[in-house]
C-alpha cells in the first residue's frame, strides 16, 4: 500500500515539474529567463521518476491474447506435405 502511495506522488511530482517547465518556458519567451523555474522543474522532475522507479512490473494483460495466439502459430514452421 505505501508502494503504492509513492508512485502516485511520483507522479504527482512528475506532473509538478512538467507544469513549471511550462512556466520556464513562458519567462524565457516573455524576455525574463527565471532559471529559479528550472531549478524546481528539475529537481522535481527527478525526484518523481525516483518515486516511481519503485513500482513493481505489471503483469501482462490478456486483451489480445487471442491476437498473440494468432501471431505464435504464423511463427511455427510449415510442415511440408
């Protein structure tokens, strides 16, 4: 449950960095670079792929199975008649 807990807030923090580059970028554009911005888009930024990095791998989903199937038997080789 905190696994869980700490990749949501990773994701959060991702979310975060990515809005204050946005505003980086905006003061960068408007003549004013604020490399303050940077800074915490960055750290942040890191600090939620850190977060994350912790998520256990999920397991495969069975949507295309059947697809799977299909492609695996077309791999097989043909037996000669």
């Amino acid at each position: 449950m905190i696994r869980e807990f700490l990749v949501r807030v990773g994701t959060f923090f991702i979310l975060i960095g990515i809005g204050i580059l946005v505003l980086f970028i905006a003061s960068d554009s408007a003549g004013g670079a604020n490399f303050d911005y940077l800074f915490w888009a960055v750290l942040s930024i890191i600090v939620g792929f850190f977060l994350r990095h912790r998520r256990e791998a999920a397991a495969p989903a069975e949507r295309f199975s059947l697809l799977r199937g299909i492609r695996r038997r077309g791999r097989e080789p043909k037996e000669r008649r």
